[in-house]
C-alpha cells in the first residue's frame, strides 16, 4: 500500500511526532509505501510529494513545526466545495495519479472538515487532530495542547513577581478563538484571579469588583487570564489591551497586559505531545492496514480509539460552565467575569 501525509492549518509542537508515528509504524510494521505532500492540500493539487523513509523521518521527533510545511488553502477550498463536478474530479485524479491507496490528514476543525469533504467523495482517507486550541470534537484531548499550556502556564508564573513588586494588575492574553481551554488550565495552573473564556462571556462590574476586594483584603496584585477570543462590543482591539485600560481607568490601580501570541505554538513539544503524536500516528497506521476508512483518531479517556468523520466534521469541543475545572475554580473563589 501507498500512503500520503499531509499537514493543514497552524503549525503545533507534535507535528512531527506525528508524522513520524504514522511513517514509522506504516514502513516499519506494514510495509508501506509512504511520501510526505507539502504545503497542506494545495500540495495535493500540484502533486508536490517528497518520499518520507525511515531514514528520513529520523531525527524529527523533538523538532517544532512540521516538516512538511502547512498552509490554509483557499483554492482547494473552493474546488472541494465547488458545485462544479471537474473541481472534485481533478482533485479525485491527482489523489490517484500519485498512486495513493490512503490520505492521512494532520489539522485542526477546518482540516478535519476538508476530510470528511475528501471522504464523502469518495477518498480513502483518514484524519488526525491536532490544534493548541483543543476544541476538536470527538476527541478528549490534541497533541499540541499540552506544549501550549506548559508555556503559558511558564509565562503566568513569571508575571507573578513582577506583579506583586509593583503591586499591579497584570492582563496576560492567550491564545483561543472559539474555546478557551488554554487560558482556563493555564490560568488554573498558574494561579490567577481571574479567568475570562469565549464561552462564558463576562460582566465588567464582577471583573472590577473582584479586583477592588483583592486589594481592600490586603492582596496587592492580581492576574487575570484572558483568551483572545473573548468578545468585546464594540471594539478591534486585543482584549488584554481592552480589559487592562478599562481596569486601570475603573480602579485606579496600574495596571500592565502581555499577548503571549504564537510563543505559544513554537519550540519543541512537550513529552507528552511527542507520545500522544506517537500514539496517534501509530494508530492511524493500523487503521489503514485494516482499510478502516473515513474516521478520525481520538483519545477516549486513557485509550487511543477513532470516530467516523462525519461525527466530527463542523463541530466544537468548549468549555461548559460544568466543566471541572471551571468548578473547582469556583469554589477557590476564582472568579470567571460572569459571577452576580
């Protein structure tokens, strides 16, 4: 058999794991045939493929990024959602003209979507999730997640020191448009005061309300973890920028912010990203031995198991107000923004 890889959306740390897991465990275990398709999904419409061996997929584990390159293709975009039958013939006839027996696509929820796209034409492909954000439905956990957190949480405890010598608010953005599963366990993990997430939405009087306390208490900083993907009427700008001037102007406190920004998505993945990239890449391979088609990996509690795409294609994974995190901060007397 002849297998192709590819890598869709924003790059992770795990990629690479990944990469190598399905590669590795394809050549090595199987006996397949195995080429790497650059630059995303528009590297399958130029056939642009690169022969990834064991030799080659040596080295990688540790490396950020993907080896393979990755891009947002509009252009395969339209031609898969085009009303145009030629547009999915030709993607169909380059997929066979590079002899592939299956397509395993690493990416996040338009990645996934896209392949289920590629299935329901017809494709023998397969989907691994991958995104920082974590909020790939149908899979408890993506590698990248855990790199992510363990550098915001990083950067939370240093804002610590900095806070409490000056005696300042500290507003530190992370990354999350849609879940904010970063900022609520970095945010938990690093200690802060207060978590504000996309889901949850948040009321400014709580926010100014739990800081002005903090300080009437004898408590003379405080953190707060927002995602970026916080809604905010009426406004452009980053919310760490809206929430630290808003902050200041309300309380009178100084008040600084910091936007982590793609620090988040660099560097080396964390070890349990490079075994969870492993384990999910060698699950993939087996799935196409057994020509189980057409499914998504995931994680199920401790267990590596897949999901039909069709389950997944479109969908979010968020934070709830039920979510044990958020509870258990709660009852700490961390505040969400929402409380009345």
């Amino acid at each position: 058999m002849k297998i192709g890889i590819l890598t869709s959306g924003g790059d992770c740390p795990g990629i690479n794991a990944t990469i190598r897991g399905v590669g590795k465990t394809a050549i090595n275990n199987y006996g397949m045939e195995v080429v790497g398709i650059l630059n995303g999904f528009s590297g399958l419409l130029y056939k642009d493929v690169i022969e990834l061996t064991d030799s080659s997929l040596s080295g990688i584990l540790n490396l950020g990024g993907t080896i393979l390159g990755t891009a947002r293709e509009k252009v395969f975009r339209k031609k898969i959602t085009s009303p145009d039958e030629k547009d999915r013939e030709e993607i169909k006839k380059c997929y066979h003209e590079l002899g592939l027996d299956c397509l395993v696509c690493i990416g996040g929820n338009g990645t996934q979507r896209t392949t289920w796209m590629l299935s329901d034409i017809g494709l023998n492909v397969l989907g691994i999730p991958k995104t920082i954000d974590n909020d790939v439905y149908g899979t408890d956990i993506t590698f990248g997640f855990d790199s992510a957190v363990n550098i915001a949480t990083e950067a939370i405890d240093r804002l610590h020191s900095t806070a409490s010598s000056h005696r300042r608010v500290m507003v530190i953005e992370l990354m999350g448009h849609h879940a904010g599963w970063i900022a609520l366990e970095a945010g938990m993990a690093g200690g802060a005061d207060i978590i504000l997430l996309p889901e949850l939405g948040y009321n400014m009087k709580v926010i100014i309300g739990k800081i002005s306390q903090r300080f009437k208490v004898g408590k003379p900083y405080s953190i707060i973890a927002v995602a970026e993907g916080v809604e905010i009427q009426g406004s452009t700008e980053h919310p760490a920028i809206y929430f630290a001037r808003e902050i200041e102007k309300q309380t009178g406190i100084e008040t600084r912010e910091t936007v982590l920004g793609y620090i988040q998505r660099g560097g080396s993945p964390s070890p349990f990203d490079r075994n969870l990239g492993t384990l999910l890449g060698g699950h993939a391979a087996t799935l196409i031995h057994e020509k189980k088609f057409g499914r998504m990996i995931s994680v199920k509690g401790r267990e590596i198991s897949d999901v039909p795409l069709v389950e997944v294609a479109g969908k979010l994974r968020l934070v709830s107000p039920d979510t044990p995190l958020v509870v258990q901060g709660k009852r700490m007397d961390i505040s969400f923004g929402m409380e009345v």
